[in-house]
C-alpha cells in the first residue's frame, strides 16, 4: 500500500464502479425494468408460446444475470492485471 | 420394485453419502471448521454455493407457488437469481480480501465496536434461524409423504442427520458434501421436467417446451393453461400480478438484496483462495443456480395444466370421485390434499368460488412432489425427487448452522465475552452452539409459521434490511461510523420484524396479530415478506443521518476501506492461524 502512490488506487477505484454501474443498469433494465415495469407493454411481443414481458420474468433475466457475472470477472482480472493488483 | 423399498434404498444411499463425506473430510482446526481452510476452487465453491443456497424452498416449494401464483412468482425467480449479481459486484470480493471468518467480525472491525458486531450477530441469527424453519418443515414433508412416517417423526430424523453431519464436518465436510447434494439435487429435479416436457410437448428442453405447442396440437401450452384456469375463475395464468407492480416491485427487491446479504452464502466465499476467485465463483454458483430455476416456471406451468385437467377432464365435467387417480389418493393420506363433496353429486368441483369449490385443501408444497406420479414417471423417478428435496433442505439447513454456530462462538464468544478460550474449546463451543440451533429450529419446525417457502421470504426481507446495508456502506463509504451503522441496523430489522409481527402475529404465535393480516393495513400495499427492501432504504438513510452527525470514523478505519477494496495479498485462511497443522484430508 504505502509505496502505491495514492492515485492510482482511486482510478483503479473509479474504473471498477463505472464498470459496475454499466453492469448494474442492465441488471435492473432486464429484471426491474423488462420482467416489472415494462411488463404490459412487453406482453403484446411473442417469442414462441412466451409472452415477452413474462418471458423477461421467468426465464430471460436469469439468463443475462449469469452473463452479466461473468462479464463483470473477466473485466475485473484485465483490470487487476493491468493495474497489477492481480493476487499471484 | 415397490416404491417404498426402493425410496428408502435411494435415500438410504445419498445419506450414506453424505455422512461418508462427512467423516472424510471432518474438520480439525477452526479454520477448516469456519472456512474449509480457504483452499476451495471456484468452480467447486460454485457448485456447492448453489447447493447451500437452494433450499427446500427452492425445490419444494417454489415450483408449486409458482404454479398457483403464475406471472407473480416471478419474484421468486428474479429475487432469487439477481441478488447474485449484487453479491459478486458489491460484496464478495472485498469480503474475500479482508479474509477472516465471519460476517460480523468485519463489521465489527469496519465500524471498530464490539456493540456492532453483537448488533450484526442478533441480525444473523433472527434470518438464519427464520430461514432454518423453512428446511425443517421441508425435511418433514418430504419424510412424511415418501417414507410414509409422521410430519413429527420425520422432522426428528432430518435433525438428526443435519446435526451429525454439520457438527463433524464443519465447513469443510459441509462443503464437499454440498457438492455432492448438489448432483443429486439437480438431477432429481430435471429428469422429470425433461419427461414431462417430452409428455406435453414433444420438445426435452423443458426452458423450451414452456413456451411450444402441446403435442399433437396448434395450441401454445401456456395458452391452454391461460384457458383452463380462466374457465374455473382462477385469474390467467401468464398475466396474474402478484397484488401491485409496486409490491413485486418491492419483493422482488427485497430477495435481491436479502441474497446478498444472507451470511451462509456470504462466508461461501470465504473459502476460495483469491479475490479473483470469489468474482469468478459467484458467476458459478449462479449457472449452476440457473440450471434449477429457468426448469422451475416450466415445471410449474406444466404441474398446473397438468393438476387443473386431472380435475376437469372435459370442459363442464369435473372428476368423479370414484375415478381419481392413484397419486390423488396417496397425497390425501398426508392431509396435504382434501376434498368435500359439498353437493354430493359424486364429482369434485374445483373452482375459484369459494362456495362451489369442493377442493378444502391443495397444499402449494405438494406440485414438485406428486409431479412425477401425476405423469406416470417410473418408481425409480419418484425416488429420487425424494432424495433431491431432502438434499436441498439438508445442504441449506447445513449451512444456515454453520452461520449461526460460527457467529455464537466466534464471534460472541471467543470476540466478545472470552476472548481468551483456546481453539479446541472455540471447536467445542461452536458445536454445542450448532445443537442449540437445531433444537430450536426443529420447535419451530413443528410450529411452522406458514408454509416453507413463506418463511424463507421473511429472512430474506430480514437480511436485506439489517446486514446488506451495513456490509455494503462499510465497503463503499468511508463516512459511515458506528454509530450510524449501529443505528441504521437496528432501525432496519427493527422496523421489518415490527411491521410482520404486527400482521402476522408475534414470534408467527397466532392470535397475536395486533393488527390483522389484511391488505388494507399494509403500508402501500406492499406484504409484509416484501417489506425488507423499505426496511434497507430506512437503514440506509438512518445510518447516513446519524454518521453525519457523529464524528468520522478513526484514520484506521479509512486504511481497512482502502486495502479492501483492492484484490493483492488476500490473506490466506490458514494464514491467519497459529497452528500448525498436517496437510488436511480431503483437498
């Protein structure tokens, strides 16, 4: 710690919440937004014998959460790396 | 084979099983007992996650409440899924870098009070302790219906199970047993939502025949069922909103954040060796969670059509008495299913209309359970759904008292009161603190407040609303004190336990409901399981409130912050101990 200069703790800091931020925007956008809000306007789009709005609900939010998960890991470990904070 | 003789073999053997890993991998040290000694992969920490995280809830129950609520179990299905996404951006990295054993012994440091760390160790054990009621209750149906004993008599032989094989093992037996519940879990649940769906559908991805036509047919399945639910009154199936936006809206929330402040999943991550890992495994645990909960809505939907046109074989005809089918009448022994021919015509009409309706009792319990006899699956298959429901209940339960034994010896005890008992009496503590949690579990178990998976919601809105927020403002403010966390705490679960005891009774003791559970009262319209995300937002604004009136936390603290926060030199587990032990069986 003490021989890292300060600086560049907090942009590794700021590039981790931007990140997070995008991420979490389409956390809340599939599940909040397409299984919940959307959900009647959604409802009037099919995909197969699914209604989209609860398709969202009930199977397409789970599927872009694991997505989302992995995405955000594989981000981490190139910027652990490139800021060599990487734990080896 | 008759399913009897070959329900008890299969269970017989998984519990073998488990008891074989368990003494396999029995733990020595606390920090195998606590943490597995911090050596566990990814991917096996995903998989075991997954098993310790999905209970008889999600087994049992959740596929049945779907069934019965439609669209408005999505919140199950979202809640229980998206709070990963929290966990592993939010939480589980900085927790695995600050490396030690519980989660109140980091809020204790974080917010440099012991008063916090009591505050954080009666929080975990209010939801641990709610959320343990929901597998004994688990265990003791699926006992009483496949090995044909009493709800009692099963419930006392899951205790019995659950405290052999937790108290040996530690973390380390549980984990490689979790594992192994794991495989027997999802296999038990998807080979009959493969049958079933091939049954209905002609299509054996079941994700997939949820939303194709039925076999032979133009028709959508879930078009069908819209139908057939409709023609009794029930509301339409793929549209029913669960009481308001506003409340999915907020229980949806409220599973979220509550999963990701739930302490038997956190300290799984406390077993992995890097920060890296603990990113990477969340992701893990979630596919492997996934695998279980996309079949979920399938199997619901399928378990529905397939219930509604056993009991209304023709539009106008309902099933006659005499003719119900064999799974019927094996579920009515348990008193899990009842009917009353009001009318006496011989038939059994099920309906919507309360004064028509000659259904008395259709338990949500029993969907998953009577799934595979309601489409004629072979013995073998109805064996081992027995066996999966029991490894999802025994895997959780596991789990959950880990959580609580390690917070009363660990952190109570050798933290708080007798910081100076040595590591072999910290073992014994935790372990008879484990025995008192069974039996108290096993009380309310027998006492059950609701059904199973009702109860697991109100811990998770206990979660959400006492240790998420702290754990979270410890890792991204530096402002946030003690005395705000303290408060913020309290305030959360304060307001969240008060607003369900006041609608469903004190301690769930009926009667003692002081103001009625009826919609009416409820704040908004929001039920009183979905109340935890308000309770969050309270904690939330009391703990900034209160940290921006007090002093600022002491420059030690903004250090711990800062280190956590970056992935290098995560402290090994077993580095944190003095002891020095031989290389542990089981890695």
């Amino acid at each position: 710690m003490a021989q890292r200069p300060e600086s560049r703790a907090t942009q590794y800091w700021k590039r981790n919440l931007a990140l997070m931020l995008r991420l979490l925007l389409i956390w809340f956008v599939v599940s909040f937004g397409c299984g919940i809000l959307l959900f009647d306007f959604l409802n009037q789009f099919r995909i197969g014998g699914y209604k989209l709005g609860f398709w969202f609900a009930q199977q397409g939010s789970i599927y872009v959460f694991v997505l989302l998960i992995f995405y955000y890991a594989r981000k981490m470990a190139a910027l652990d790396a490139e800021f060599h904070v990487d734990d080896d | 084979m008759d399913l009897q003789l070959l329900t008890y073999i299969v269970v017989g053997l998984t519990f073998a099983l488990y008891i074989g890993i368990a003494i396999w991998a029995r733990a020595g040290t606390t920090s195998e007992f606590y943490v597995a000694g911090g050596g566990i992969g990814p991917v096996q920490n995903g998989m075991a996650t997954a098993a310790d995280w999905m209970s008889a809830a999600s087994f049992i129950s959740m596929a049945g409440m779907i069934a019965f609520m439609g669209y408005g179990g999505s919140v199950f299905l979202m809640g229980w899924t998206g709070g990963y996404v929290i966990l592993a951006m939010l939480l589980a990295p900085y927790l695995r870098k600050y490396g030690k054993f519980t989660v109140p012994e980091f809020i204790g440091d974080r917010y440099y009070s012991r008063t916090a760390r009591a505050v954080a160790v009666f929080c975990l054990i209010v939801c641990s302790l709610t959320y343990v009621i929901g597998q004994m209750k688990g265990v003791g149906v699926a006992f009483s219906r496949f090995l044909e004993v009493d709800y009692a008599t099963g419930l006392y032989v899951g205790m019995l199970i659950v405290f052999f094989y937790a108290v040996v093992g530690g973390m380390k037996g549980i984990t490689y047993t979790q594992i192994a519940q794991y495989c027997v879990l999802i296999t038990a649940y998807t080979i009959p939502a493969i049958f079933i769906s091939l049954q209905l559908t002609g299509n054996p991805v079941p994700q997939l025949g949820l939303g194709s036509t039925l076999s032979g047919s133009d028709t959508y399945l879930l078009d069908k069922l819209d139908q057939i639910v409709t023609d009794l009154g029930f509301r339409e199936y793929t549209t029913d909103v669960r009481l308001s936006g506003l409340n999915m809206f907020a229980f949806t929330l409220s599973l979220m954040i509550g999963t990701a402040g739930l302490p038997h999943v956190i300290i799984r991550f406390f077993t992995v060796r890097r920060v890296r890992d603990a990113r990477i495994s969340a992701g893990w645990a979630l596919l492997f969670i996934a695998i279980l909960y996309t079949t979920a809505p399938a199997v619901a939907g399928m378990a529905r059509l397939n219930f509604m046109q056993t009991l209304a074989p023709a539009a106008g005809e309902p099933l006659a008495i005499d003719e119900r089918p064999q799974w019927f009448r094996n579920w009515e022994k348990t008193g899990l299913l009842a009917f009353e021919d009001k009318n006496a015509d011989g038939r059994i009409q099920y309906s919507a209309d309360e004064s028509v309706n000659e259904m008395t009792r259709v338990d949500q319990d029993i969907m998953v359970l009577a799934n595979p006899e309601i489409a004629q699956l072979p013995n073998w298959v109805i064996a081992l759904v027995a066996a999966g429901g029991l490894a999802a209940a025994l895997s959780t339960a596991a789990g959950l008292l880990l959580a609580i034994a390690s917070a009363i010896s660990h952190d109570l005890l050798k933290g708080i009161f007798m910081p100076r008992i040595t590591e072999r009496q910290e073992l014994l503590a935790s372990r008879v603190a484990m025995a008192l949690a069974i039996v108290g579990a096993g009380y309310l178990g027998l006492n059950p407040p609701g059904f199973a998976a009702g109860t697991v919601a109100l811990a998770f809105g206990l979660a959400a609303s006492s240790l998420f927020p702290a754990l979270m403002m410890g890792i991204f403010s530096f402002r946030v004190n003690r005395e705000g966390a303290i408060a913020g705490m309290l305030c959360g679960i304060g307001a969240t336990l008060f607003y369900v005891f006041q609608h469903k009774g004190f301690m769930f003791i009926p009667g003692t409901a002081f103001l009625g559970d009826l919609p009416p009262n409820w704040f908004l319209g929001i039920e009183p399981n979905a109340f935890g995300a308000v309770g969050a937002v309270l904690n939330f604004c009391v703990a900034f409130t209160v940290s921006r009136l007090t002093a600022v936390p002491p420059i030690a603290v903004r250090e711990l912050v800062e280190r956590i926060r970056l992935p290098d030199h995560a402290p090994a587990a077993h580095d944190l101990e003095l002891v020095i032990h031989d290389e542990p069986t089981g890695r």
